[in-house]
C-alpha cells in the first residue's frame, strides 16, 4: 500500500493519499503553494496578504482616501502611480501659486510578510520642495533688481545672424 499514511488521530483512523491530498485552502490564486522552511503558510494560502490593505495618510485630493485592498502582484505599479499623483499635485500648486519645484523625491518601500515570506510593496511616500515668489516682498523686489542690474548683464549674446 504504497503512497498512503495511516494517522491515528482521536482514536480514529484516517487515510490521506500522501501529502498531494491535504486540503489547502487557496486565497491568493497564482502564487506558489510551496511552504518555506519557517513559515507558517505558502503565499497561495496565506491570509495576511489576502487582507492587506492600502490607505493614504496625507490630506490631499488622491486616491486610497478609503483603505483598499490590492493584489501583491500589481501593488508595485498601483503604489508608483499612486505616488506620481502626488508629484502631478506639487507641480499643479506650485503653477497656481506663483511657484517653482526644486525637487521631488518618491521612495517606494518593501517589506516580507511575516506569514508566507513573500516581499511585497508595503507603500511609498512623496517629498516635494517648492519655492513660491512674493512678488510683494520687498526684498524679494530688491533681490530682482539687483539681479537686473549686475547678476544677468552681459549674459545674452546675439550675434545678428
């Protein structure tokens, strides 16, 4: 009787047709039903990831205002994306508000389930620098003039072609 385990459990005996006849549960379809050394389950059958959800902490008009689910494999590009609303948002204020971005940075980051082991996007975050000009500033003025009058001069060349 090869390809059989008779386990004794609770005084009853059970037949399983070897290890390919244990019932796993799939929740996440398409991943790997195979168990890493440590782990309490493989990511086909592995909750956490399952009901890991995303959410937007910041107080500006983007997406994920409502904690949302998103599936492991297409987390990385919806995070990116999320992330470049954010930049697209700093270059839409600093045009309205008389402003310049100096510098955006977005960071995407990892981290490994504690459950199956699997590295997933765990979010991301958006650093943007703008400067905005008061043109009613008077040392912004002052600043202009001086500019004018020896910081640009003699910087344009036209050659009359």
């Amino acid at each position: 009787m090869t390809g059989f385990n008779y386990n004794a459990v609770n005084g009853y005996n059970h037949i399983k047709a070897g290890p390919e006849a244990e019932r796993t549960v799939v929740r996440n379809p398409g991943e790997s039903t195979e168990k890493k050394a440590g782990r309490k389950s493989s990511p086909a059958e592995c909750q956490t990831c399952k009901e890991r959800k995303y959410q937007d902490g910041s107080d500006e008009n983007v997406s994920f205002k409502a904690a949302s689910h998103i599936d492991p494999n297409a987390a990385a590009s919806r995070v990116r994306s999320h992330e470049q609303e954010h930049v697209s948002n700093a270059y839409k204020d600093a045009a309205q508000n008389n402003g310049k971005v100096l510098s955006c940075n977005v960071t995407i980051k990892s981290a490994v389930c504690p459950e199956c082991g699997r590295t997933y996007v765990s979010g991301g975050t958006t650093a943007t620098q703008i400067k905005y000009y008061n043109e009613e500033n008077p040392y912004q003025k002052d600043m202009k003039s001086a500019d004018a009058a020896g910081k640009y001069r003699g910087r344009n060349f036209d050659a009359g072609f």
